[in-house]
C-alpha cells in the first residue's frame, strides 16, 4: 500500500481520508462494525479494525466490483489504490462466493504499540461474533500478519498479487485465509435485528480537527431539514463544505481550548457517531470571545436571520451573567450544543449526552444556560433546567413560512434552588 503514496504522508492525505471514512461511517450498514483498543493511561486509540457480516447473496449482484467516488489528493495514486481495491474485492468474490460470512476489511496497529496484544484484543472480538453466528470468517493477508492469523484458526486458500510491476513481487503478495465456521455443517445462526437498540459508549474527545467533523455532521444530519436551517444555514445548498465548516469550528476552539468540553455517544461495536454535545466555561463573563464565534463567518450565512434568532439569545444570556454581583458578573457554563444522530434518537443519548457533561459543571459549582428548541424543553427541564426566556422569529420575512422559535433556560448550581438573576 505504501507505493500508493508518491511521498510522504501530508496533512491533506490525513484529512482527505478521515472524511473518506466519517461519510462511509455515516452510510455504512448495521452489520458493518468499527472497534478500536486504546491506551488505558493515556486514551490514545493504539489499534482498529473494521469487519463486516456478509448475509448470502441470491443473485450476482455481490459480483460487482466498487471503488469510491471521489477525488484523490495530491501526491496520491488514486488508480493504484482502485487497483488494489478491485483486486481485493475479486479475490473474496472468487474465494466465498455468495456464501454468508465474516469479512475483516481491516486491522491496524500503531508501530510504537505492535507485539503488546492490541490488534488480538480486535482479532478476538470479531472472532466471537462469528462463532455466535457460527460463519466462517474471511480476510486477505500480508506476509507480516500471517503468523497472527495463522495462530487464531486461519487457513490458506490461495495467494496472490496486485499486478504491480514496479513493486517487488514478495511486498505484494498477499494471502487469502478463511477461518471455518465452528459447525460448518449447520446453518448460520440468526443475527440480531438491525433495529434492536444497542449501548452507547460517552467519550470525551479531543479539540483536534475530526471531532469539529463529527460535530457538523450530525448536525447537517439532524438540524438540516428544519426550515430555520434552510434559511439560516442554507442546508439544502450550502456553499460551504464540512470541511470549511469544521475548519472555522476548530478555529474557534483553539482560541481557548480550555474552555471547551466536547463528548460523543458512539456505538461500541461500529464506533459510529450517535451524538455530540459541546459546554463552554465561560470563566469570565465579560471577555468578548464568543463560544460559536465565527459561525457568522461561514459561506451562505444569512447574517440578519443568524442575529434575529441566535444573536438575541447571546445577548440575553452575556447580559444576564455579566450583571450579576452587582455588575461585576459571575462565571457560568453555556452548554452550546446537543446533537443526536436521527436514527439514534429516543434512546436516551441526549440524557446520557447531558449527564455526562453536568458532571463537570456541578463539579466546579457553576450555572448552566441552554437555548433550545420547544420541542427539547422538557428535557432540559428533568436535569434541572427552568426556561427564562423566548425568542419567536417570523420566517416569512426570510421566504419561510413558519414561526421558528427557541427557548433559553438556566440551570442553578448543582441543579438545586431557584436561579438568582
């Protein structure tokens, strides 16, 4: 794979494909799993796979052969890499056939953790789910992970390589395994339905540019149809990427990072994104840096709708606080956003979500002020929230058609008492 590479490994490669693999995340089917091992001191994510249940196929359409649709960056080759992706696909569609099985797409470790069990502890997981299923499991191999493999069950079927003339025979070789099904002679098991609801996992995650990512998207995914996005945001034809987006995000928060706090509610089998929250501690109430500060900024804003509803809630919310001890103001947590993915929601994310942050915010014995739609009022309210304020906005001066309207509630400290003004 390195000779896809024309050079060293840019931070436009990087982003190029954390994006590649966020928007496969997103689209990606239930039976598609992502899991990672990480460093217990440090947290660092140290190994991942990625494996997939394949159900049997009953036509010919498992035999054709896709690449992604998308634009390679600089300094890479994108047709080597389509070259290797067809051959991959040829050589599973040639070794299974239609037969349903375990497919591990992927398994890497970082090179300052291989040889200390992390990518086994993965080997193991995906090994489990096919034994619960009793499937045969399916993978291609390099000459460095064959022993590994090998030790857990796995077989050779055939070897081959890319076709790369330019690559010495031995580097792309590579080795078709299968690891039989623990009764191959009785039918597979049947899988859990996609739709049972499975455990989310909260993580705090880090001010770097892949959460700002995570964050727009779910919030392109759960805000995006709503007429006050079309209008506001341009959802439906924005001239902004995602990465534009998560660029100006990022911005904002490196200004003063530790003042920011974002978690996630992942998936723990897919590690997929099911939500996302995001606190500022405004530590001091006066300071003129504001917690989405160049939202404004992006292309396609409408700046008089942007200030009429979320421009009035900041000014509400940065008056309330800075006129507290008799002018001098008081430090406060401004909970900015809570963003649940559409098919993860009512499944009690958003409370998990909100729990997991108040922990901080009662730990350091501050209020908390939220704005937020109606329809999410009542669950604001069950952690200890009381509406202030309202923001009503008639779209039909913008082309809309609805009213939109937002709510502003505080929390006391501990979530105890009546908030003092």
């Amino acid at each position: 794979m390195r000779s896809v590479f024309e050079g060293p490994i840019t931070q436009e490669m990087k982003q190029w494909y954390i994006k590649l693999r966020l928007e496969s995340i997103e689209g990606q089917d239930p039976d598609t799993f992502d899991i990672c091992t990480r460093d217990t001191e440090t947290g660092e994510i140290v190994s991942v796979a990625t494996f997939k249940v394949e159900a049997e196929k009953t036509t010919d359409n498992y035999k054709q052969i896709k690449t992604p649709e998308t634009q390679y960056p600089a300094n890479m080759d994108g047709d080597r890499l389509n070259q290797y992706m067809r051959t991959e696909q040829e050589k599973s569609i040639e070794t299974m056939g239609g037969r349903a099985h375990i497919y591990l797409a992927r398994l890497h470790t970082s090179p300052a953790h291989q040889r200390r069990g992390a990518a086994s502890m993965l080997l193991k997981q995906m090994l489990s789910k096919a034994d619960s299923l009793n499937l045969p499991a399916y993978l291609t191999s390099t000459p460095a992970g064959f022993p590994l493999y090998s030790k857990y069950g796995f077989k050779t079927i055939s070897t081959f390589t890319y076709g790369l003339p330019d690559v010495p025979v031995a580097a792309q070789t590579t080795t078709c395994m299968i690891r039989p099904a623990p009764n191959p002679s009785a039918p597979p098991t049947q899988s859990v339905p996609a739709s049972a609801p499975r455990p989310v996992l909260i993580e705090t995650l880090p001010i770097v540019h892949s959460t700002m990512l995570i964050m727009s998207s779910l919030m392109d995914q759960a805000f995006g149809p709503a007429e006050l996005s079309q209008l506001c945001f341009g959802t439906s034809n924005r001239t902004s990427t995602l990465e534009q987006r998560a660029t100006l995000e990022l911005q904002n928060a490196e200004t003063c990072p530790e003042n920011f706090l974002y978690h996630a509610a992942m998936d723990p089998e897919t590690r997929k994104p099911l939500g996302l929250s995001k606190w500022y501690f405004a530590s001091d109430p006066h300071a003129e840096h504001a917690p989405n500060g160049n939202t404004r900024e992006q292309p396609g804003i409408n700046v008089s709708l942007f200030d009429a509803m979320f421009g009035k809630l900041r000014r509400y919310r940065e008056s309330l606080f800075r006129g507290k001890s008799d002018g001098k103001g008081e430090s406060y947590v401004y909970m900015c956003l809570l963003v649940v993915a559409p098919e993860a929601q009512r499944r009690g994310i958003g409370g998990k979500l909100l729990d997991e942050g108040l922990k901080v915010v009662d730990r350091r014995d501050e209020e908390c002020f939220i704005d937020a739609s109606p329809e999410g009022k009542g669950l604001y309210e069950k952690h200890g929230w009381r509406e202030v304020t309202r923001v009503q906005v008639d779209l039909k001066e913008w082309g809309g058609t609805e009213t939109a309207e937002t709510v502003g509630l505080v929390r006391s400290k501990g979530g105890k008492g009546e908030f003092v003004a």
